[in-house]
C-alpha cells in the first residue's frame, strides 16, 4: 500500500506556528532535531505494509529521507486537490493500486506498528474509507494538556485521526462533498451540517452513537465507511498550536533518550564476554588438554 504525505500548508501571518516556520513548510518546523515531517516519514519508512511514500507540498531540496521509495510532488493549492494528486501517482506507481494511506505531516508521534495496524485492518473489509478515531480517555492519557476538539457522541467523545485508508474511487467520486468535509475538519458541527441538517440537529444534541453517525454519514454520502478506534493517541495527535508543538519536542525528546539508552545497552551486552560456569570451562579445558 502507498502513502500519501500532505505536506503543503506554509503558515502565513496570524497562524499560530508562524513563527516557528520562519515562512517555511510547517512541515518543516524543528521537532527534537528532526523536521515534523521527517517523524513521520520514519514511521512510513520502517512499515512493512508501505510499497511507496508520496509526499506533497516538498521538494528534494528539503533534505528529507525515507527508507522507502519517495516521490515529490508540488502542492496543488488545495488539501483535496493534493490528495487527488497522490492517488493519480499511486496508480501511475501501480495500476492495480485499490486503497492508499493518507498521512498528515504533523503526527511525529506516529509509529511504524501503527501504520502496519491501519493497513491490515483496513484490508480485513472492503469498504471505501476506514476514519480512525481516539477516544478522549485514550488521548488525555497520554497527552493530558493537549486540548483537542472531541465530537461529543451518545456513547463517547472522540477526536479524529490524521491518518486514514481510502479507496482510490474517492479521489474521482463525490468531490463537491469531500471538499467542504475537508475544509470543515477542525469543526465536527461545520461537518455534520455538510452531511446534512437533521444530522447537525442529532450530533448536537448528542442523540448518535459512534457507529450511528459512521452510518448516518456514508448513507448520506453513499460510500461504504468504517470507523477505526484507536487506543493509541499518536496517529491522532496532530500539531497545530505552539503548546501542542511543545508537547511533541518533549515528548519526542524523551523518546530518543530511551532509544539511545536501549541501543546502548544492547551494544553492551553484545560485548560483554559471555560467564561459564566452572563445569563447563573444566570440560573445555578437559577437551584442550588431549588434543
């Protein structure tokens, strides 16, 4: 399965990141000494359901790697118009190509095993979209201060995830509706109202369930959709204001400590000579003498 990388969003003047970015990518915003983006395309790298990684909105100049094949593509202006482009150059990749990842760059937090954990689930159905979701429990556990915007459902609350399975069928069909879901993701409310009125009625007055409103919205929209619930917070974990940024430089920090620790240790005991017990060395010794 490929990955779609969107990475196209420079913050302008009155964005919060904007002086982080220095005008750049925000993909390109420092995070304990590697760019956001480049978090991620290690998670994408060390998968082992990824064939290709297809990033947009950089170039080759911006010095990133990835242990998988990477294809640049420009930003095309729009989120939905650069996913359209990353579907097209999946399928130049692979004609045979059925469903890609779309990635956000800014979940640095992501983990190879995670993306391994989407895609074979996604593969366990045949649906056109798996949205995952974290549920407020599952978040505020591990990023207590990260104040996310949840969707206040019947049984939970939820935040959504920042990396999906599509059908590659989604980047030609219903783009009237996937533009203005898209342009509303910040806001569940601006979303449900796209699906309908009636739907914004019911999400507001908390009258859905999770599955309820997974249901109420491929109906409306007429794709077959399938809600994936993380209990794990990183691929939702997304990083748009500067308290959230610094949660991640800690948080990632701390991470590449234990890392270094870890391989330190392995090291160590890799070259640590191996005890024998005095049974055995008499026996090596019993050996070398009648040779």
């Amino acid at each position: 399965m490929d990955a779609i990388v969107t990475a196209g969003g420079i913050p302008q003047p009155g964005d919060p990141l904007y002086v982080y970015s220095n005008g750049d990518s925000k993909a390109l915003i420092d995070i304990a000494g590697k760019p956001m983006v480049q978090w991620v395309l290690d998670a994408l790298g060390n998968a082992n359901q990824v064939d290709n990684v297809i990033l947009i909105g950089l170039t080759h100049k911006s010095g990133l790697t990835c242990k998988k094949p990477l294809h640049y593509i420009s930003n095309q202006g729009r989120m939905l118009a650069n996913i359209v482009a990353g579907v097209n150059k999946s399928l130049e990749l692979n004609k045979k190509t059925e469903y890609v990842l779309v990635v956000s760059s800014d979940i640095p937090a992501l983990k190879s095993e995670m993306v391994d954990f989407l895609a074979n689930t996604s593969m366990q159905t045949r649906d056109d979209i798996y949205y995952g979701v974290c549920p407020r429990e599952v978040m505020e556990t591990t990023f207590p201060t990260s104040r996310r915007t949840y969707t206040k459902l019947k049984d939970m609350e939820v935040c959504g995830a920042d990396m999906n399975v599509i059908h590659v069928s989604m980047a030609t069909e219903h783009l009237d509706t996937w533009e203005k879901l898209i342009g509303n993701r910040k806001s569940p409310l601006a979303s449900a109202a796209v699906i309908g009125f009636d739907t914004l009625f019911q999400l507001f007055t908390r009258q859905f369930t999770l599955q309820g409103l997974v249901d109420r919205a491929s109906e409306r929209i007429g794709i077959k959709g399938r809600v994936v619930i993380w209990d794990k917070a990183e691929p939702c974990m997304d990083v748009d204001k500067p308290h959230q940024l610094e949660i991640m430089r800690e948080y990632l920090a701390l991470e590449k400590k234990k890392e270094a620790a870890a391989t330190k240790r392995k090291a160590t005991r890799a070259s640590t000579p191996k005890m024998t017990s005095p049974k055995v060395r008499s026996q090596v010794k019993a050996k070398a003498k009648y040779k």
